[in-house]
C-alpha cells in the first residue's frame, strides 16, 4: 500500500499539476497559478466569560484574485491549519472558475472548537478575527461566507464589524448573511441544492434513478442535512447519515423529519433510535448507490477506495478524497463529481447573494434556484465534455476546465508591473 500525503495543500497541488500537464501550461504560468497571492496569520485575543484570556490563531487566504475578488468560507475547527486554508482558498479560485463566476479563491480559518464557546465568547471571537483580518477584506476584494461550525449569526458579525469600521452599512462584505441582513433567499440550502442538480445529471448519464436509490450521507450539518432532506423528497432512500460523533443506517431508509428532530434535541445521529449505529469509517463502506461525503477532507483515501460499493460519490464536502483513492475510484468505474463542480451550489447562491445586496433588489426562492440549476447544469455538461476529450474523470476535466480559465486571465490582464 503506498503510503499517502495527507496535507491537503500538497494534494490540492498534485490536483492542480495534472491539470497543468493536460493543458501543456509553461513552468512559469504553472508557478503563479500555484501559488497564493497572499497569507495572513493573526492571533485572536478574547476575554472569556470567567474573565480569563486565550489567544485564538487565525488565518486568512487569498489565492488568486485573476478573474474577480476573492471568495471563500471560514471555518471555525479545532484542526485548522495554514495548509488547510491554502487549499481550500485554491479549491475556492478553481470552484469559483469551473461555475465561471466573477471571483477568485480566498479562504478564512480560525483554530478554535466553537461548541466549547458561550455565544458571548464566539461573538467576541468573531469579531476580533474580523478586525484582524479587515484591511484584506470587503465586497470588491475578499468576500468571506460560512463553512464548518460558522453560520449566518457568524456572518451577521462579521458584517456588522466591518460596517461599523467602515462607517458604512456594507451588505456586500459578506455572503451566507440572515435574510433580515441581505442574505439571499435559498442560500441555506444551496450547496445541497447544486449538489442534487449534478447528481441528476450524472445519475442520466449512467442511466441510473435517483428515485429510489439507496444514499449514505456522512456529516450532518448546512450541506449533509439539507442534503438528505431534497434527495428525500425526490424519492431516493437515505439508508445512513453521520456526524462528528458517529452515525445511524437503516437499509429501509430514514426519515430526515425524525432524523432533524433528534439533531435538535442536542443528540447525536449514533443514537437516534429508528436505526442501528455505525462508524464513520463504515458509512462509507456501505452497499449503497450513492455516496455523499459532507463533513471534512480525506474521507476515503487509498486504503478505503477499493472498498468503496457506491456507483457515484458527490462531494459536498471539499477534498473528501484523495489523489491515490480518486484513481483507484476512476479505474473502477465510478463517477466521482468532484467537489470543485458538485458543492458549488453554495458560492454560486452567494455570488447571487452578493448582487442582490449590489442591486439592492432581492429575489424569490423559485428564481435562485432556477438560476442555480442553469449554472450547475452548464458546469456539469462543460466538466463532462471536457473529461470525454481529455478522456479523464469528471474531476481531471473540471481541473482542466477551471485551471485553463484563470490561467487565460492572468494571460491576457498581464503581470504588474
Ligand atoms: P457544518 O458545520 O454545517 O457541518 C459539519 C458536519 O460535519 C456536522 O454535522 C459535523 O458533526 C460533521 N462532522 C465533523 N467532523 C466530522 C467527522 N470527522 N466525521 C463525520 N462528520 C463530521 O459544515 P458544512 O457547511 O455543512 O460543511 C461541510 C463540508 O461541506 C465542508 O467540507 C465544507 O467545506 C463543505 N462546503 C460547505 C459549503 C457551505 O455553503 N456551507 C459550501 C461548499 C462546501
């Protein structure tokens, strides 16, 4: 078995180069695009409520800015690293490229378990972060919106500070916001939405229903939980979810209503008592046709690949699997919609969040997502097609897609000075 590296900034890298080798780009294009266009590490003072102090670590990334400012979520987690962030900012450039949305990547982190906070604390926390970070964002520059443990409160902070600073009411330095704040309608549910949009297509292209077939979900938050609650409505069985704490199957299906209901009492999926409890590791094992990792990164890696029963994996998640276990997948037939195209619902809902606050002039539900579903299906038919010339995966083709998009870019606008 050969032995992996998990640092999910040297696999985002190893992703990034094969696409660079597809498209012949020189050493020099390949240096810039690689490379983040800036990092800041700040540290992040609070006064807890028994009035004692502790200093937080927090970064903020922006990798490439070459088609528009710079978007991406910040995540709130106990394992937040400056590598993790470069990735996810570079995942963010490459997503934001592949949808051809008007952004670059960018992508914030703070190194910190939120559930260990008081709500005064994590508001505290929040705000410091943003003040730290406050001369590299705003709403033509770096864009921040919710990712793991952070939520549309979270963002409400951060607006309001920057506002505040500013002197200004900013609606646009943020997406992912409460709709009493600018937020778009449908935003909550976005990333599962755009999910459920690729998998129907990639569900026709394998000649398969999702009505009726059987889905295993690991991670339960924004995008696992919405994730169960529209597959479910559109007939598919979910025959397991999980969260940070373990999870529950049953091969008749689960009620995502029921399964909500316990989520809110505070308990864990493992318990809940319409099913048998599972392992995180045994979700992704399942016989199941579909599979979809919506919790963190490097989930199914070479040593779990082969194992791997479900004909098509959706990633919500951002770099569930890695560069070994992606081939190993790719050989064996399945049809990995890689997280750059299938959770862009999100960023795609927040860019249409972002010119709705511009405009001033906001949108019904139906009509976001009516324009989510024409944006994914346009990426998914681009991704597809660009995966049959380069006969590759949908991931080698979205990595093509995206990567030739940002490098043209940074081509015709020219290296200042
Ligand atoms: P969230 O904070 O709402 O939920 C995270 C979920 O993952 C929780 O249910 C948590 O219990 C579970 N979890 C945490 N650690 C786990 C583990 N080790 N094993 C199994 N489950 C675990 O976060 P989210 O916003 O739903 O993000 C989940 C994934 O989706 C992340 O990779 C994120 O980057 C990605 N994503 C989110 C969005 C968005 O709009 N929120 C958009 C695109 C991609």
């Amino acid at each position: 078995m050969p032995r992996e590296n998990l640092n999910p900034f040297v696999i985002a890298q190893s992703y990034f180069q094969q696409a660079a080798e597809r498209l012949k780009l020189d050493d020099g294009m390949r240096a810039i695009l690689s490379t983040p266009k800036r990092a800041l590490t700040v540290s992040i003072p609070v006064r807890m409520d028994g009035g004692s102090y502790k200093v937080f670590v927090g970064h903020r990334v922006v990798h490439n800015m070459s088609r528009g400012p710079a978007k991406g979520g910040i995540r709130f987690h106990p394992d937040v690293t400056l590598d993790e962030v470069k990735a996810l900012a570079s995942w963010m450039t490459w997503k934001c490229a592949c949808l051809d949305l008007p952004f670059g990547g960018g992508k914030g982190g703070v190194a910190v378990d939120p559930h260990a906070l008081s709500l005064n604390e994590r508001e505290r926390l929040t705000r410091r972060y943003t003040s730290e970070i406050l001369p590299l964002i705003g709403p033509d520059q770096d864009i921040p919106a919710p990712d793991v443990y952070t939520d549309p409160q979270i963002m409400a902070w951060i607006m309001d500070t920057y506002s505040m600073t500013k002197g200004t009411t900013s609606l646009g330095v943020v997406t992912g916001k409460p709709l009493a704040l600018g937020g778009s309608r449908g935003r909550d549910k976005a990333t599962a939405r755009g999910v459920q949009f690729v998998l129907r297509e990639a569900c026709a292209a394998r000649k398969m229903s999702l009505k009726g077939a059987r889905v295993a979900i690991q991670g339960y938050g924004n995008a696992g939980s919405h994730m169960a609650t529209l597959l479910h409505a559109e007939g598919a069985r979910v025959v397991a979810v999980s969260d940070s704490r373990g999870g529950v199957q049953n091969a008749r299906g689960l009620d995502p209503a029921q399964l909500q209901a316990h989520k809110a009492k505070g308990q864990s999926l493992k318990t809940f008592p319409g099913g048998t409890s599972i392992t995180n590791k045994q979700l992704l094992e399942l016989p199941v046709d579909i599979l979809v990792p919506a919790a963190l990164e490097n989930q199914i890696t070479a040593n779990n690949a082969p194992r791997i029963r479900a004909k098509i994996v959706a990633e919500a998640a951002n770099g569930p699997t890695t560069p070994l276990a992606d081939d190993v997948l790719f050989k064996r037939g399945r049809t990995v919609i890689p997280d750059i195209l299938a959770n862009a619902g999100g960023v795609t809902v927040s860019y249409f969040e972002w010119v709705q606050d511009f405009s001033s002039f906001f949108w019904d539900e139906d009509e976001v997502d009516r324009r989510l579903e024409v944006y994914m299906k346009r990426a998914y038919t681009s991704v597809a097609a660009t995966a049959a010339k380069h006969q590759c995966s949908l991931r080698g083709g979205a990595y093509v897609l995206a990567v030739d998009r940002v490098a043209e870019a940074t081509r015709v606008r020219g290296i200042f000075p």
